[in-house]
C-alpha cells in the first residue's frame, strides 16, 4: 500500500528517519488518502523529542509555538507540515485539552489517545500502514468508532462529540452503536466548547453529504448546540452546501436565525445572509422581469440566487423565476442605482436639492426603471424630474 505524499511530507520523514528517528505521516491525512481523497494537509508524528526535530530542521524555517505540547510546524518549500512527538495525553480537568503531555517512544500508545479509529493510523515509506484499532475495517464498513472507551473520549473532550457527527456528514459514514450512546449520554458536555469551535463544526456537519441523516439521529445532540432549531432534513439536504443556505434552514424565523448565530460567534455576513434568506422564505415569487429586478434590487445577484435555491429545496417551482433572472442578468438590465443612466449629480444639475430628496428623486427613478415605466436613458429620466 502505497501513500502520494506531498512533497513536504515526504522530505520530512526522509530527514526524521536519516536521522535515526521513527517517522510516519497520521491521521486526518491517512484516512483521506485511503479513501482516495486528496488530503488538505500532512502531519507527521515521530519519536523524536521537539528539541530533536528542530535539531533536524535547523536550516528550515521552523514555527515551535506548540513545543510545549510535542508539536514543531516546518515549512518545507512553503508548505507547512506539522510534526508532533508521539505523545500521551495527562488528564482533561477543563473537558477539552489535556493539562500535561508526556513523550513517549511508542507509535502504539500515541495513536491510542486519538479520537476515532479512522483518524488513528499511521504510514511510512519503510513500514507501511500501521493500523492497531481497525480503522481500515471500519473504512471499509463506513462506521466513525472511537477508540477505546466512547465515553472517556468524549469525558477528554467535548468537541469530540461534535467532530463524531462532523465525520458522519461529511465522510458518509454512520456512527457506531456505542458510540453513538456514549455521545447522547454525554452531550451535556458541549456547554465546555467555545462558541468559535462549536460554529465551524456546525457549518461542516449541515453540510455535509449526510447532514439530513444525521439531523435525523441526533436532534437532542444538535439541540445542546442549537435550541430551538426546526429544520426539514430532506429539505436541507436538497439545499446546495452553501453554509449561509443550509444555516437559514435550520431556523422558521430571522429571529431564532440571528440569536443562535449571534451566540455561536458567526461572523456579520453569515448572519446576513441567512436573515436575508428568512426574510424572503414565504414573499412572493413571479418570473416576470420587473418582478425579477425589483427581488434583485432588494437582494443582489448572490442572495437572489441562494433564495432561489432554498426555495426549490422545499419543493417550489422556480424554474421560470430561474430563467428570467438569467435573462436580466445576461441582457444588462437596470436594477441598481449603480446601472441608473442618471446620477446625483445630474439631478443637482436639474436643481433636485442635495440631502434626502435627492435619494428619494434618485430611488423613483430606479423604480420606473425597474416597472419599465421609463427606459434606462439619461434624456427620459430627467425629464420625469418635477420642475424644481
């Protein structure tokens, strides 16, 4: 069984083991290799101590900000590998991080402290794949398993409980009977997860290929997170992967959307976003062009098209609402004042004076435009102006 590692991991288990060191690349990067994906990233875990591998890279530029924790990062022709210490972990007093690591030489012991059986093999060039809790088996039988005890992986650190339905969505796999139990058992668990890590997890888990599944065989754990969510899976799962879609699908109201946003920390665009989509879920929808450029004037191309898309996934008929847009996009038409052929300036020229009057001169213009009460052309809007 062959690896295509990247250029840097390569280098550096080649440099680990000329330097008399264990080396393999590990777990995320494993797993996604073996599933015939191409992985974002490679880390490496290795017996040798921090102080040793950045003896080893010495003329490498070299990031050490997580020594205390075995953990030296080296950029290798700009990519940036990870490179830990086998290690295991002391006790998790906080639910998420453990208070002390001690180094270890054995590969063994430090891929049993690791989360699920996918995530926790190990490969080199010279030893091939290392695999002491079956996570090739579970692969094969597309089942995310921990390792060891689910419940004190998930007593170590919570996150875990969210990282479980985050590899059921995303991967496709189910989540194996006990472990399964051990995270409902131990959801209440969630509370010591910061609202920043809870909300990247989220996006990843109701955008993944299996988020109605697992939607479906968790709402108590999706509830810790998110009270009051009222979703249609299968909806969901219709919607495209687009975070700001599939997160206005989790909500009835702009209300609920923006408090359960707002509290997990999402950033004002997302939040934006789905409160756009919410505000327009049930408004009116026709395929005629005024029609068209008056939804575009109120929400621009991009939130237009998400609407569109959500909408379908509830199961309604857009697709003329679909081609009309296409066509007043495609042909040009005026739905902005940035398109209008007449400008502020123009209007102070005609003696519109400055201040609101003129936003409300320019605003019934685009509407004439927009109603196709007027063409878009400078002569004939301004002599729609009232005589000043």
């Amino acid at each position: 069984m062959e690896l295509a590692l990247s250029r840097g991991a390569a280098y550096v288990l080649c440099a680990l083991r000329a330097a008399g060191y264990e080396a393999y690349v590990v777990g995320g990067c494993v797993r996604d290799s073996l599933l015939g994906r191409r992985p974002g990233d490679w880390d490496v875990t290795t017996s040798a101590l921090p102080e040793e591998t950045k003896a080893v890279f010495s003329g490498a530029p070299v990031i050490g900000t997580g020594v205390r924790h075995g953990t030296v990062a080296v950029l290798v022709g700009g990519e940036p590998v990870e490179i830990t210490t086998y290690r295991v972990d002391g006790p998790y007093s906080d639910g998420r991080r453990p208070d002390s690591v001690a180094f270890t030489r054995s590969l063994r012991e430090d891929l049993a402290r690791r989360d699920f059986t996918v995530n926790a093999m190990a490969w080199s060039p010279e030893t091939g794949l290392v695999d002491p809790f079956g996570g090739v088996d579970d692969l094969r039988g597309k089942s995310i398993r921990c390792v060891g005890d689910p419940a004190r992986r998930f007593q170590e650190d919570a996150l875990r409980i969210l990282r479980a339905l985050r590899f059921s969505s995303s991967l496709g796999f189910s989540i194996e009977a006990e472990t399964a139990a051990a995270l409902r058992a131990d959801r209440a668990r969630l509370e010591k997860v910061s609202a920043e890590r809870i909300a990247a997890e989220l996006v990843k888990i109701v955008c993944g290929t299996r988020a109605p599944a697992v939607l479906r065989e968790f709402p108590e754990v999706v509830a810790r997170v998110l009270p009051g969510w009222d979703c249609d899976p299968d909806a969901l799962g219709r919607a495209p992967a687009d975070p700001a879609v599939r997160l206005a699908m989790l909500f009835s109201t702009e209300a609920d959307a923006e408090a359960a946003l707002r509290r997990l920390k999402f950033d004002r665009a997302t939040i934006r976003a789905a409160k756009a989509l919410l505000a327009f879920r049930t408004a009116p929808l026709a395929e005629d062009r005024p029609a068209v450029r008056r939804m575009l004037r109120k929400l621009g191309p991009a939130a237009f098209r998400r609407l569109l898309a959500m909408r379908a996934a509830y199961g309604e008929p857009l697709a003329g609402v679909e081609r009309t847009l296409g066509e007043v996009l495609e042909e040009g038409d005026c739905w902005s004042l940035d398109a209008l052929a007449v400008k502020g300036g123009d209007l102070l020229a005609a003696g519109v004076p400055a201040g609101p009057e003129l936003g409300r001169t320019l605003a019934a213009l685009l509407d004439a435009v927009i109603d196709g009460r007027c063409p878009n052309e400078r002569a004939a809007l301004l002599e729609l102006v009232p005589p000043q």
